[in-house]
C-alpha cells in the first residue's frame, strides 16, 4: 500500500512541519501549542499547495506570539456566544436587559455567523448580517444593538486571547427602514394629549410623553419620589416596575445607574400629577379595604395594585388611534419624546440626562453638571405644549 502521508523536510524549531497527504490531495501544517496546563497539543492547517500553508502557519505563530490562544482556533461564534453569557456578561442589569440580549445575540446573530470561526470571522460577515437583518425590515435601533452586541461578545474574545482583533469594529451599522414613525410633531402631541385627558390613564401617558420616560420607570413611579410644590417641582426616577419569571409585579432600580435621575417637571406634568393624586384618592375612598397600594405608587388600577404592562400598551394604542397616530406603542413614546426636544433645539447631552441613556457621554455630562443634579434642559421644550387640559371631574 502506498504510503498515505508524504513527509517533507521537518521546518525550524516552533515553525511548525509542513506533509502532504495523498489521499486528501492537499498539504498539512503542523504547529505544537503550549495550553496553560502545561500539555501541548496540535493545531492543524490545510492548503493545496505547500506555500499557501507555510503562510497559514506563519500566521498562526504570530497570533501565539502575540499571546492568542491559538488552540481554541475551532471555537465558533456560536460557542464565544454562549461563553460570554456564562463570563462576558454584565451582571448588574435586570432580566429584561439579558432577555433583549438573548433576544438579539441568539435569535439573530447567531444564526447568521453562529457557524464561523472566531478566527476566520471577518468584517465583511458581520456587514452581510446586518444587511441581511435590514432586508427583513428590522429597525436601525434593532440593527445598531446586534452591532454594538456582536462588538461585545468579541471583544470578549480579545480580552480572552481568543481573538486578535475585534472586526466588528470597522463596521457601520445600515440604515435600515426609515423611523419618521417614531418621532412626533408638537402638534401631533398636543391632539394625543388631547385625547388623552379624558382617559383613565391619561395622566401615565402624559408623563410617558413629555419626560421619555420607559414605560417600567412611569409604571414605577412611588409618590415618595414626586415633588409637586415649591420653585422647582420635579420627579426622582428611581425604581421601575418589572415582572419577575414567576409573573408577579415587583419594584427594582432603573435599568441603569445612569437611569436614576430627577427631573425638573413642566406645567403640564405637575397638572397631571395633582389631577392624578385626587383620582387615586377618590378610588380609594370607592375601593375602601380592597385598596391593596402596598408600593404607593402613582399609577395603579382602580384597587390600587400595580399595573398589568399589557393592560397599558392596550390603553396607549386605543389612544394612539383615536389621535390618529396608529403605530404609536409605549416604548415609542421615548423617541417621541426625544424628537420633540431635538426640534426644539435642546442640546443632545441634555436629552441623553432626561431620557437617562447609558452612553460614552453620559459619564461626562453627570461630571459636567455637579452643582445642578436636578435635570432641566427639556423644560422650555415641553412649555411649547401648553398645560394640560383639565379632565372634567378631576
């Protein structure tokens, strides 16, 4: 039988040998690397013709010269995915931030390049992804987060020495579909306002709108942190309302540090607020002892527990058709919100403050502002809506 494998001349030490196997009718690369437990094994390169395997080697030496742990070559990015998850991940966000990241990383990201090597990955992939997820009419939000996540997880990988360099980095995230939708006109918000004031949870709307706040963070709101009187009335964002994996409602800290905030309130919203106090006393004298109020929160139903999330985006959407405004959802009323303060010229780093964004200027914006912690650049925004109408009977 003819010898399977053809030797060839053995290259310098640590450079790796260099066969040809005839039966596969290709040329073989060799390289020893050294594991942390002090065994060594074989890493194996493939090539049709000798030169285009000694270059393969070549560059897998750099990468162990450069401290890549060039043994874990057939992780994929599927595997580094779940690896971060069980390292990588932050661990100080709620259930809801790691279920989007689950959301994105394993719905999306995954079946795209789950199959690629870490080591093979290039940028072209990740823009194919992107590209693909935006010929699906996915949003340019959606389309920046897989970015900004699949940017993570690797630069997980380089931190690790799993990868020598992050390819995500020279990517730009597409477009995507255009989002005029999200964004509303002051008149457009005056006539949801409008409608707004004759429904039972129009106050919770009201505030949602004109201080951007997630539909969690107003849900959250305790009475504890609302000043109504004095100079400068204003809110303190403190808590949100989150639905546990049992199903129950409980209160945790915003979404992030950054997300604690408190904001200088507009007419409009102290008019809210004052109206909404006397329609929760007045529920509560009609409920007597089944008020269960147990988180004093502001926004409850009619026997004083928290509100079901489902209920509200119902509510938001009825009111959102009847003003005419027919794909207006809760989490919308965020960029509706920021739209409003940039057409009126605030300036971004203020809108970042009253929206409570986490970003690479938050940082310096909560250090630039030391001596007035009590956010008010959205003031002169909201004035442009006027008060609030008064709701008959409040």
């Amino acid at each position: 039988m003819a010898q399977r494998v053809q030797r060839t001349r053995r290259r310098e030490n640590g450079q790796g040998a260099i066969s040809y196997d005839a039966h596969a009718g290709c040329w073989i690369g060799l390289l020893d690397v050294a594991r942390d437990e002090g065994r060594r094994v074989r890493t194996k390169v493939r090539g049709r013709t000798r030169a285009e395997v000694r270059d393969k080697l070549d560059a897998l030496r750099v990468q162990r010269e450069a401290g890549i742990d060039i043994g874990a070559r057939t992780l994929t990015v599927g595997q580094l995915i779940d690896l971060w998850f069980e390292r990588g991940a932050p661990v100080d966000v709620t259930e809801n931030t790691i279920y989007n990241y689950q959301k994105i990383l394993l719905g999306h990201v995954a079946p795209a390049i789950g199959e690629v090597r870490v080591s093979e990955l290039k940028a072209s992939d990740v823009e194919k992804m992107l590209d693909d997820m935006a010929g699906r009419g996915m949003s340019a939000s959606s389309l920046r987060h897989a970015l900004n996540l699949t940017r993570r997880v690797l630069k997980f990988a380089v931190r690790r020495d799993l990868a020598m360099r992050n390819v995500a980095d020279a990517v730009l995230t597409p477009r995507g579909p255009k989002a005029e939708r999200y964004g509303l006109s002051v008149k457009q918000a005056k006539r949801l306002l409008e409608v707004a004031a004759s429904d039972r949870l129009g106050n919770l709307l009201t505030l949602s709108l004109l201080l951007g706040l997630r539909p969690g963070e107003a849900a959250g709101l305790t009475w504890e942190h609302v000043k109504t009187k004095g100079k400068r009335p204003s809110i303190t964002v403190a808590t949100s309302l989150r639905r546990t994996p049992l199903g129950a409602l409980v209160l945790v800290p915003p979404k992030t540090p950054t997300s604690r905030r408190t904001l200088e309130i507009p007419p409009p919203v102290v008019s809210a607020l004052k109206a909404q106090r006397r329609q929760q006393k007045t529920e509560r004298e009609i409920a007597g002892r089944a008020w269960q109020n147990t988180y004093d929160l502001v926004f409850t139903t009619e026997l004083g527990t928290p509100l079901d999330p489902s209920n509200v985006r119902r509510t938001y959407m009825r009111l959102a058709r009847s003003a005419g405004l027919e794909h207006l959802h809760p989490h919308m009323l965020r960029h509706a919100a920021a739209s409003l303060l940039s057409a009126a010229g605030v300036p971004i780093e203020d809108i970042a403050d009253t929206l409570g964004h986490r970003s690479v200027n938050v940082t310096a914006e909560i250090y630039r502002h030391p001596i007035a912690p009590i956010r008010s650049g959205h003031m002169a925004a909201m004035h442009q809506l006027a008060t609030r109408p008064e709701r008959s009977g409040s």
